[in-house]
C-alpha cells in the first residue's frame, strides 16, 4: 500500500498556514503525473467511475480546481485519479491514504465492488466545497450512499480548520479536526485514535456508534470517546515493518524530547510540535528514509538487516507530493499554494504555484507516457537512476538543488504578493500565472544543473578507462 500523510493546523505552522500534505506513492517506480488546473467546462457533467462503473450524480455548478491526475492515455485505463488539490474557494483536498481495516468490520459492513474509491474522490467533491467540513459531510454522503470498494483516509483544509476523515467498511466513515496547535502523520493504516462522538470537532456516519456497540467492537471496554485506531484497525505483523515506523520516524523529527519506539502501536493520532512547523519540515519528512538511524538504506549504521527493516517515506515508488498551503497572512485571492515535486521525493525539489489560476506550467501540465528531459517528472528520475548507486558521491549537488529550488520559490511567491495587491479577475490570474512560469523555469534550471553535475561527478568514476 502506498502514501505517506502530514497535516498541520494554523497554530502548529509557523506563519499560520494550514497544511495539508501527501506522498503519492504506486506500485512500482513509473506512473507519470502531471499537474493541472480543471475549469468548470472541463469538469464532467455525467460521471462514472472506470474501476467500478459506479455513476455519481453530481451537484451543478462546479468551481475551478487544480489536480495531480493520471495522464490522458492512462485515465482511459484507470480513472482521473485527481489526488490533490485546491479549489477556487480555497479548500484543499488529499486523496486518499490508503489504510488498513479488519475482519471484524469486513464483517459487519463489507466493501462494495460497485462504489466509489480514490479514483473518484477529489473529482467528484472538490468543485463542489467551500470548506472542510463541507467536503467532509459532502463524502460522508457519497460513501453511505454508493459505498466504496477499499479502506482510505482523506484530508480536507481551509484557513481555518483541517479535518482527516476515513472510511470504515463499505459504506461507513468517520472524521476528527485538527487541533489547531497539532500535526498528525498518517501512514497506510486506521490512524484516528480517541474519538468523541459527541464533540463538535468529530462527525460520522449517524449509525457508526451503534454500528461499534451492537457487534461489540468496543474491545477497549471503555465507550464514549473510542480509540477507533482499535476498533477499525489492524494490527497485523506487517504494520510493524510498513506503517508504524514511517509515523514514528516523523513525530520523532517534530518531537526529538519524546523517546519511543518505532515499533509502539499506540503513537498518538496528533501531537502538539516541539517547535513550528515550515514548508522545509514537510518537504524533509516526506523525503526522509530513517536519516541518523540505523535503519537508513543509505547509511552505515547498523546491520544490513537494519538498514532494510522498515519501510523508507521517501523512496523510489514515490509519484508525486503535494503540499497543500491555505495562507491567512495574505488576501484571499493569493491564498492557496500548491507545492508540487515530481518523482522520488529524496531527489527532488519542491516548488510554490498559485492555485487561482487557469493553467499550469508545461514541464508539469505536459508529462509524456515514455522518457522526456523536459518534463519534470522523468527529470527526476534521472537524477534518481544515477544518484541511487552512489547516494554520498552525489549528496552535496542534490542538497543544493534542494535548498535552490525552494529558495527561488519563496523568493517569487514573496516578490509576487507584494506585486499583486491592486489586481483582481484576470489580471490577477494573468500575473500569478506569469509567476508560476517562472517558478517552474527556476525548478528546472536547478534540477537540470543538478543531473549535469552528477553525469559530471560520475564520469570522473567510471571504470571502463585507460
């Protein structure tokens, strides 16, 4: 199972941003992304899923939105597939971290084949919103009524609040906000632990209580709130070698006081940062593979056994992060930032976009089915080919290119603001679209000096000389 979640309430950040953040993983290393903004003529009027058939009537009037959507050719085979994004109301949504589940409730309430999944999420609710909770009831009312084929959690942002929700069964769901001086980190398994069924800051679907009461699924005994990590959730050999690391290793980069294992089963679904959290924290634990333990693939502590114990965040099955940025020290029209990076995280840069746009740049917008330098998807993973063989030889070029591309970044979004105060409509869009160009142009120039200056650092090494 793949994807790797961080959110972050406006308390938590460290300019009061909310921050809703993903890794797109897949089942292998290729499954080319592109980067793309749907206006409302584009949105599909008549809906029906590829994988299950499954037809949604869709409400009218959709807004603009971006999306990170599986290419053309490929949403033939698969669906949309939209994953992340941001709409013109400047709510984001993330979707899905696939999670795990058990029989007991498999039991009770089975998947339905003919539902709706991941392919369908942010398509078929993010043109919709105009806050988190509004998509969270706007899903929950899906789900109760198509049902769905797989276990996943959702997150949803606006200014103000940021809510993970997840699916239990085929037709029920649960959701809990972030408390806004917290983050959570969810990997692929059932992550919300204490829930309230009588707080304001929880919903569910209506029957969900007697649904856990009337099969005694309580196995806790202890009622109102439930740790529904428990009840819903799994606890199978593999959590402790896929899941539960990834999650400890990032509340131990956030909170390094707090001694646990990384093989606890009880880590707490939100924590409280030992400082504030920045765009830089997310970008590094969502590349991270266990970096200063004895667990890191690339490093030199510990056992070969150590070394691949656990499953990295950061790893070759990445596909795409999406950092999902809803700003409240700016106007509403600027809010919503898209970080975007392509390919496997650890050899990569990620980049700012204005989301109140009508179009994206191409080396995002255009990626090809097959090898194309110039795209940033395929660029990535050729810096990756060589930087993999050699992670130290090319270290000090990659850091570089790192710190570069969110440099330049910070710097035109800073330049922009500033530049746009008196602007609205389509100015305004023809500005920020102008600005996104040139973040693009800059994330590329530093991705491609970067692989010029592996291909020369590695030539030096070859062995085939005389």
């Amino acid at each position: 199972m793949p994807c790797t979640t961080i959110l972050a309430g406006k308390k938590a950040t460290a300019d009061g941003s909310t921050l809703v953040a993903r890794n797109e993983d897949y089942g292998h290393a290729f499954n080319p992304k592109r980067f793309i903004v749907v206006t409302p003529e584009k949105q599909p009027k008549d809906y029906q899923s590829v994988t299950s058939k499954c037809k949604v009537e869709l409400p009218k009037n959709p807004m603009r939105y971006t999306a990170v959507p599986e290419l053309e050719s490929t949403m033939k085979k698969m669906g949309w597939w939209g994953e992340a994004g941001i709409n013109a109301a400047n709510v984001a949504m993330s979707a899905t971290e696939t999670s795990t589940t058990n029989s007991r409730v498999l039991g009770v309430d089975p998947m339905n084949k003919k539902g709706i999944g991941e392919e369908d999420f942010v398509t078929i609710v993010l043109p919709y919103i105009h806050s988190a909770r509004e998509g969270v009831k706007l899903l929950g009312k899906y789900l109760e009524k198509y049902g769905t084929y797989e276990s996943n959690g959702v997150a949803f942002s606006d200014k103000d609040e940021v809510w993970y929700m997840e699916t239990i069964g085929g037709h029920h769901w649960a959701a809990k906000k972030v408390p806004d001086d917290c983050y959570v980190a969810a990997p692929n398994w059932f992550s919300i632990t204490d829930f309230d069924f009588n707080s304001d800051n929880t919903m569910a679907s209506a029957d969900l209580e007697k649904m856990i009461k009337d099969n005694h699924m309580d196995i806790d005994h202890t009622g109102n709130p439930y740790n529904l990590r428990h009840v819903f959730g799994s606890h199978a050999d593999s959590d402790y070698e896929y899941n539960i690391p990834r999650q400890w290793y990032i509340q131990k980069l956030f909170n390094p006081s707090d001694v646990r294992e990384p093989d606890d089963p009880n880590l707490p679904f939100a924590k409280k940062p030992e400082h504030l959290l920045t765009i830089e924290d997310f970008k590094y634990a969502l590349s991270s593979r266990y970096q200063n333990t004895k667990y890191d693939p690339y490093g030199l502590k510990g056992t070969d056994a150590d070394r691949h114990a656990f499953r990295p965040i950061g790893f070759q099955r990445n596909q795409e992060l999406s950092i999902l940025q809803i700003r409240n020290d700016v106007p509403e029209k600027i809010a919503g930032i898209q970080w975007v990076a392509f390919g496997p995280n650890a050899f990569n840069g990620i980049a700012p976009y204005y989301t109140n746009v009508c179009d994206t740049p191409s080396t995002y917008r255009d990626t090809k089915e097959h090898f194309d330098i110039r795209d940033m998807y395929w660029l990535t993973h050729a810096i990756t080919t060589i930087a993999d063989e050699h992670p130290f030889r090319y270290s000090a070029s990659i850091e570089e290119m790192k710190q570069n591309t969110l440099a330049a970044g910070r710097h035109v979004l800073l330049e922009t603001d500033t530049s746009v105060n008196d602007l609205d409509g389509e100015k305004l869009q023809a500005e920020l679209k102008k600005a996104n160009e040139k973040t693009a142009q800059a994330t590329y120039n530093a991705a491609m000096k970067c692989f010029g200056d592996c291909v020369e650092t590695g030539s030096l090494q070859i062995r085939l000389n005389y």
